[in-house]
C-alpha cells in the first residue's frame, strides 16, 4: 500500500496554489510536497528538479 505524505484536500490546495504561483522558490518548494506525496525519494526529486540534494 502506498504511504500518501498529503491528504487529497491538501494535494489539491498544494497544486492549485502551485499552478498560480509566479514565485519561483515557491514553485520549487510546493513541487518538492507534491513529489514527496508521489512517494519520490530526496534522490529523485532533487533530480527531477535539477536541485542539490
């Protein structure tokens, strides 16, 4: 079973909140909460988001 970080209510707040940001650090902030809630390792989303771990 997979283990969710967010409940759907805060998936969704967290994504729309993502989506009309124009805040760059705040993009990057809110997408690492909804790649932790994909169940992503800190490996993986610092890749994804070309970051340093």
């Amino acid at each position: 079973m997979e283990r969710k970080f967010l409940s759907k209510i805060e998936r969704a707040f967290v994504e729309q909140l993502r989506a009309n940001t124009r805040n760059k650090a705040a993009y990057m902030k809110l997408s690492v909460l909804v790649l932790l809630d994909m169940n992503k390792t800190y490996e993986e989303i610092a890749e994804t988001l070309g970051l340093a771990r």
